[in-house]
C-alpha cells in the first residue's frame, strides 16, 4: 500500500532587510514600488541553505538598521518548484538537479528565460535506524534490489538482501516524485529516472523522512547530506560500495571523488528578466553567492572552489542564460567535472 506522510506546508515569509551599500544605489535611481518581494520555492535538499542564507542576511540587515525586504520561501521539491518558476511565478528556483529537457521547454513557451547557478556538493546519504547493526555497508546492486520497481511487495525483509541479517521487516523510506533527490536516486541506482517501487513512505519533507527513519528500527531511507548531518544522533549512515569497497559520505570522500555514484551538485536558479527588473533580486542573490562558502558548511553541505562562486557572480552580472548540462540528467559528476564544465553558457 503506499503511504504518503506529508504533513501541510505552509508558506514561510521571512521580513528581510536591504543591507548592500550596492542595492541602496541600485535602488536609488527607481521608485520604492519597483523593489518588489522575492519569491522561493524548490528543493527541500537546499532549502536548508537558503534559510540560513536568509538567517544571515537578516541578521546583517538588522545590525545596520536598514530598510527591509519582504522574502517568501517555501519548498515542493526540485520538479514541483520548476513548474513554478516556469510558469513565471517565483524568482528562484532551488534545484538538487540540473533542469531537464521537460522544464527547459516549458521555460521556452513561457519565455523564463534563467540563469543557472551551482552553489553546494550533496552526498545522497542512505541511513538506517541507530539499532541496525548489521547493514554497515551496501552494495549499489543491494540498494537496486531495494528499490527497483519489481521489488514492490516482493522485497519485504532485510533477510532478503543478505542471508547473515536478520528476519525483518525492511520498512523503506524517501522523498515523493516531485523531488529532484528522488530523480538523481533513481537514475544513480535504478538506473532509469523515476523508475522505483512505490510501496514505501514518501514525503516531500526529509524532516518527516528523518523522524520515520529514527523511530522505526526496521527502516532504511535516502536524503541529503544535511539532513544526516543535523541528525547524526538519530541515524546511521550506510556506507556505500561502489565496487571498491565501502565509503561513508563526507565533505573528504565527496572533494576526494570516493563517494559515488550519490554525489551531486546543488544549483539555484534566477528568473533573468526578474532579476533585471528588481534590483534587489541581483543583489540578493549575490550576497547568497558570497555567503556561499562559509552557510553551506554551516547547512552540512560541501562547498565548492572559490574560484566556482566567482564564476557564478559573473553568470549572474552578466545575465548569463541557460544551462550547460543541456537537460541531460548528470549522475557520477564530480567537483573537477564541474570546474570544467563550459565556462560561458
């Protein structure tokens, strides 16, 4: 039976201030009416790190007393967020995948034109209750033989994936279709996009998946690495053999290129007309790229090479549009493989 635990999100608006001296005198030269709100939505992988960037910049906002700005956020996942940031309702879409061929076509007729901007490395941690003591490590073809589609109301007990573990029930948690963590899962182990069983508990919040996860000894689920790592008291991470051995995610095995195929790069994405349009988007989203570095750690992220973020300001100053990953899904990438990606979109 599939069981979806989602509990009803509401829309966080958070009252930020305008703090760059270069915003002020962006902001000089229009009307206060232009300077309008900036709207979040997207992936819930990333949310953890807008939300602290938003901490941040009210922070700073109100140690300098200056004039505020209002931005909402909210998060339906990689996928349910491109729908509307494609069809031109919010300014930025956060994205644990590139876009796809699918999202850049709806962007084209709806004339969204965006800038694409990596911000974090990710490693999609698999976790088991802190009671499991057997299943330290797994294969990739084991976490195949969890969640491929054939293994619906066939795959039920840990036994099942090993003879040495015990006769349990395997009660299998993740996050719901619309998320771009369930994309890149999917087509990492599975080895097709989308292609998995659905007789496990979904929900588009990993908080919820966290909490299932601690209390439910016979469980296994997958989210990000920033989830684990608030968590890291009540849940194990599994390491993963991907014919070399077993390996434990972490900012060392993801810079070092040991942990895969579950690396990934983390990205924003910027509405350019809008972003032309209210000065304060721009510079939003610069101080979120000049943050970057440091929140991201702070969010339980990899940050990537200064030399990245100045890059992204660039792209973004520039107006830089489109994708470089051509809609294609990226799994295996690594950090090198991004630092060489094109330069120029």
């Amino acid at each position: 039976m599939i069981t979806n635990i989602d509990k009803i999100f509401k829309v966080k608006t958070w009252t930020m201030a305008l703090v760059s001296l270069s915003l002020l005198s962006a902001c000089s030269s229009v009307p206060e009416s232009a300077i309008k709100p900036i709207k979040i939505d997207g992936s819930s992988t990333v949310f953890p790190i807008t939300e602290i960037v938003l901490e941040s910049y009210k922070q700073d906002a109100m140690n300098q007393s200056i004039k505020e700005l209002k931005i909402e956020g909210e998060f339906s996942g990689t996928g349910g967020g491109f729908k509307r940031f494609c069809a031109g309702e919010t300014d930025i879409n956060a994205a644990s995948r590139p876009i796809s061929t699918e999202e850049m076509a709806t962007c084209r007729s709806n004339e969204i034109r965006y800038i694409e901007l990596p911000i974090a490395f990710d490693a999609i941690t698999v976790v088991v209750n802190p009671n499991n003591n057997w299943a330290k490590t797994l294969t990739v073809e084991q976490l195949k033989t969890i969640w491929e589609p054939t293994a619906e109301n066939k795959i039920t007990q840990w036994n099942q994936l090993d003879n040495t573990y015990p006769d349990r029930p395997l009660t299998v948690y993740g996050p719901d279709k619309l998320s771009g963590t369930y994309d890149y899962f999917t087509k990492a182990i599975v080895g097709e996009t989308g292609a998995s069983r659905q007789d496990y508990v979904k929900s588009k919040d990993d908080e919820v998946l966290v909490k299932g996860v601690a209390q439910d000894p016979n469980a296994i689920g997958y989210f990000g690495f920033g989830y684990y790592q608030q968590h890291q008291d009540k849940l194990k991470a599994v390491a993963i053999d991907n014919g070399r051995g077993g390996v434990i995610p972490s900012l060392e095995t993801v810079e070092n290129e040991e942990y895969t195929p579950l690396s990934r790069p983390l990205f924003i994405y910027v509405n350019a007309k809008r972003a032309q349009e209210n000065p304060a988007l721009e510079v939003f989203v610069e101080y979120y790229l000049d943050k970057a570095p440091e929140l991201v750690v702070d969010a339980g992220y990899i940050p990537l090479p200064a030399d990245a973020y100045h890059l992204a300001k660039i792209h973004l100053q520039r107006f830089d549009v489109g994708s470089v990953f051509e809609g294609t899904p990226q799994v295996g990438l690594t950090i090198s493989d991004l630092m060489r990606r094109p330069a120029k979109f």
